[in-house]
C-alpha cells in the first residue's frame, strides 16, 4: 500500500431542491469539470473511475454508463458503488484502493443524486426490503397500521427507534436535537454548497416544526437535494507535482452489521441506537491511522446526519466524546465552528442531502478544513487530523476516513 | 410431503409517482429546433464531427461542444429491423402489419438516429436514401418528427 491524497475536489454550482436547467449526466458534468478546473488537469490525466449514487431514488440503473462522455472516462475503467447514503464515501474507498494498490496513479470519484427527478420514498421502499422482513421476524405486522406507522413517514418513521432510544440512553432530551439542528442550518448558511441555509436558526424555531414519529420533527429531517461531487486523489509522487495543497488518507474501514431499524446482530434484537458498526469501523480506521484517542487527536468531524439527533449520538459512537458527553458539549458551544470540538461546520447532511454526494462531501468538508479552504465555514482551530463518517445502506452500515495534513510514514 | 403455502408479504407503497427526466440544455435545444421542424445537431470544434441529437461532449476528443448547425433532413437508411409485435402495458400485442425501425444517418452527420420508415418491409433496404417526414402540427416535442421515407 502507497499514500494517497485529496488534491483535488468538484461540487456543482449549487446544491438545490430542483435543477431545472440540466439533464442528470449535464449536471455530473459541472461537478467533473470543476474537480479538474480545481486541480489544473486534462481529462487524459485521470487513470480510472469510481461512481457512486443510489439507482432507485431516480429509476436509472446504470447512470455511470450514461455519464462516461460527461465525465470524460470513454476508454477507462469505470465501476459503480451502490450503498445507500454511504455511497459517497464508498465511491471514495474504492478510488483510495485504486491508487493505493498502485492500480492508477489519479482516480476520481464521482457521485451525485437529482432527486427531483424521481421520488425517494420510492427508492427507499425498493431498499427496505431486508428490513422489511427483519421487521417480520422482530414479530411486527409490516403489512398493518403498526407497521405502516413506522415505515410510513420513509427513513423518518424508521429511524424513530434509533432517535429514542438514543435519547433514553444518552440522557440527552429533544430539546438537544432541536439545538444541534438548528446549529448546523446556521453553519449551513456560510458555505455556499448547501441547501438548507438559515442564519437566524435556533433550537426554538426548529421545536415549532410539526412531529414526524416521536422525537423526529420536520426540522431534524434533511431535504431532498439536487447535486453532484468529486473528488481526485493521486498517490504520493503525482501528488506532489500536482497539488500545493493535500489532505493526506490516513485511514479508511467500512462495517455493517444484520439488517434492521432495531440493530439486529447474530438474530438479536439489540439496541438501535448501539451502532456497533460505527463503534467498529471508528476503531479499524484509527488504528490504521495510527491514532489511539480520536478525542485527543482528531481535530474536526464531519458526521452523517440524514437526522439531527446522529451528530450527537455518531459523535459518541466514533469515540470523540464519552457517551451521554455530546449533549453537553453541545450546551458548552464545544460543537460550533469555535469550538473544542467542531463538527459539521458545512451544515451537514441535515442541511443537504443529495444522497449520492452526501457520504462524499463529509470526506471533502474534511479535507476543505485541512488544506484550510473552507472559507466562510473554516473553523477556528487548526485543523491537522479530520474524521469523516457515513451512514446508510439500511439502518446498519457505516464508513469512516481519516485524513490528515502530511503523509503517513510507511 | 408438506404443502408449499403461497404466503407472500405485499407492502403497500402508498404513493403515486412517476419520474421526470430532464432533457436537459442539449437536447431541449433539439426539442426548440422541431417548432420550425429543423433537425440540430452539435459539431466539435475539434474533430468537426456532428451528432444528432445534440450532447454536451464530443467523446473522442473530451470537449464541450459548442455548436449547433442544422442538417439537412436526407439521410441514408444504415440498417433495418422489422418490427412484428408491439409492446402494451408489458405484454406482447401482434402488430397489425409489419413496420420498418431503422437506423437513419442525416447527410453529414457522425451517427445515425434510430426512426419509424414509412417504407414496406419488402422495400426496405439498407443504403436507400430517406427524407424526414413531419407531422403537420409540430409541438417542439419528440413525436413531431414522424418517420422518414424513401427520398
């Protein structure tokens, strides 16, 4: 294995509920095309390909195959992932093993999601089926109001679960997810690539949108977002004659565990806010990190919270506070963008959410706060070591990357 | 042996959609062309090679293709298919005749476009010069162009 670095990223123009003026590979190609504008190469430089996005959310099966001129790749290696909302990050893992491996010298990831093109409740249904019949098996009646009830506000009404027992577990109330939400859709009013932005956020304006399925109300819940993402690595040699600026992968692991909202491991119901596979992956890339305590030695997260209440309960899960710790680093203003501990200072998946991208931009957010090119949103403290996390797939499957400012020593 | 119950789960997805496909700056240009029943294409500043309809990238050459250029409506017919069943609500619907589908490349242009031919499938024959034929109301939509026949 080689080192290997960010040095380049893309994003479209905007990220918004509707793009009107653009077919779905149209809109990759701004992405693409940016990425390469951004790092000053030809598209004869990138070796291969990685694409990400979830085909059922707009019915189109093989998107990378649409977009091979868009994105200039005729003639090269192209492979798709397909993970759910960890998609982003698994299209990133799998560019990273490219250059890794020594396979190519410059791989780009390429991932995005037009929603407004088709409906992702649909999509979703078309996913759920493993937890569907796991449901089954927990002895819910699927096909009656019970089970309807919980799957009939879509990932809202599922993830219900996690969000209460979080909350009973953490001793963190609703009033924290309130907050936590509302931080980040300020946060999100500074960087120009997010959707949902609103200066003037607060825990108490969030509290007066309408209840989804206890303790989910509508202002904990992400839109439905139109845009698309890269990102280009390069290994270590290519690196340095390409980029002044690089954040370095210093880690990457992926884990699932058995299907379902309630966390089934080994056939036990166990509980859906536990998130052993975070727990897991967080350990695996830390150790190939070379990092023993994240609290101490991660200087910036970027979580995965398609729900608001996952940036407390992910913080927790990732090791970078105690459990039932987050809420109250929260009330210590230790999660802002000047604080001890700041996380999601994009906005968050909370505030944007093209799913195919969503996993993605956690690992470019890092990286933008490493190489100090956030703007608007760079947070206060030096950043040196950054955590990115993923989540979705069904309610179990998770990703982290670690990146940092200068290589690992091999 | 035991009986093989039909026990099926059936979720109700309550939800009535449908997908809606942009077409996009490219091809709503092609789109705008048929109001005044005109075929546009893109042509590479590069290599000079003309698609229709028109896209974003010329492939070849990795470049953003700038260019609209209208082209002549006459074309060859490349290669043919006869069509003897027509597809309805997923099933299979015998074709009340048999009908010509075939590959159509405008004079001038790099590829071919695939239409219905106004031609007998007796008649048809691969490297016969064709015309386009409009429908006498245009609405700048696909279906305006209605098929080609024999030049």
């Amino acid at each position: 294995m080689r080192n290997v670095g960010i040095i380049g990223i893309g994003y479209t123009p905007v990220f918004v509920s509707k793009r009107k003026d653009v077919s779905i590979v149209e809109m990759i190609s701004e992405a693409v095309d940016a990425g390469l504008k951004n790092t000053g190469l030809a598209p004869e430089d990138i070796d291969a390909y990685v694409f990400g996005n979830m085909a059922t959310f707009e019915g189109v099966n093989m998107p990378h195959l649409w977009a091979t001129e868009h994105m200039h790749a005729r003639g090269k290696p192209i492979m798709r992932f397909a993970t759910g909302g960890t998609i982003g990050m698994a299209a990133f893992h799998g560019a990273y093993y490219h250059v890794a491996s020594g396979m190519a010298d410059i791989a780009m990831a390429v991932t995005y999601e037009k929603h407004s093109e088709g409906d992702a409740q649909v999509g979703l249904m078309g996913i759920i089926t493993p937890e569907l019949m796991a449901m089954l098996s927990a002895g819910i009646d699927v096909t009656g109001q019970s089970g309807m009830g919980a799957i009939g506000g879509g990932s809202a009404g599922g993830i219900s679960f996690q969000a209460s027992s979080y909350l009973h577990r953490s001793g963190a109330g609703i009033e924290h997810i309130d907050a936590i939400a509302a931080m980040e859709r300020r946060n999100a009013a500074k960087n120009p690539y997010a959707h949902l932005k609103d200066p003037e956020a607060t825990a108490e304006k969030i509290a007066q949108t309408p209840m989804v399925s206890w303790p989910i109300r509508f202002g904990h819940i992400c839109p439905t977002t139109d845009g698309a993402t890269v990102c280009i690595l390069a290994s270590e040699e290519k690196a340095a004659k390409i980029a002044d600026k690089v954040a370095w992968v210093l880690g990457v692991a992926n884990c699932a565990s058995d299907a379902t909202t309630a966390n089934l491991i080994d056939s036990q119901i166990t509980d859906p806010a536990e998130q052993l596979p975070a727990i897991m992956a967080s350990k695996k890339a830390c150790e190939r990190a070379g990092i023993e305590d994240p609290k101490k030695e991660i200087d910036y997260v970027e979580i995965y919270n398609g729900f608001a209440h996952q940036t407390l309960m992910y913080l927790e899960k990732v090791g970078m506070c105690e459990v039932g710790e987050a809420h109250k680093l929260l009330e210590a203003g230790e999660l802002e963008m000047n604080g001890r501990c700041p996380v999601n200072a994009s906005g968050g998946v909370v505030s944007t959410n093209s799913i195919g991208t969503s996993a993605l931009n956690r690992v470019t957010e890092c990286a933008l706060q490493i190489m100090g090119q956030a703007g608007e949103h760079q947070v206060e403290k030096e950043v040196h070591k950054a955590m990115a996390h993923g989540w979705g797939g069904l309610m179990q499957y998770c990703t982290i990357t670690i990146l940092g400012d200068k290589p690992k020593k091999l | 042996m035991e009986e093989i119950k039909d026990t099926f789960l059936h979720p109700v997805v309550p939800l009535d959609f449908q997908n809606n496909y942009r077409v996009g700056a490219y091809l709503q240009r092609y789109l705008d062309g048929f109001k005044e029943k005109k075929i546009l294409g893109a042509k590479c500043s590069q290599c000079g090679r003309v698609v229709v309809p028109p896209r974003k990238y010329c492939g070849a050459c990795n470049l953003v293709m700038e260019e609209f250029t209208e082209l002549p409506q006459e074309g060859t017919l490349e290669n043919f298919t006869v069509g003897h069943v027509n597809l309805e609500k997923g099933q299979w619907k015998r074709a009340d005749a048999p009908y010509v589908i075939g590959m159509v490349r405008l004079d001038g242009a790099a590829n071919a476009m695939l239409a219905r031919l106004n031609v007998s499938p007796a008649d048809a024959r691969a490297g016969m010069k064709v015309k386009a034929v409009w429908k006498d109301q245009v609405e700048g939509e696909h279906a305006d162009l209605d098929c080609f026949e024999p030049a």
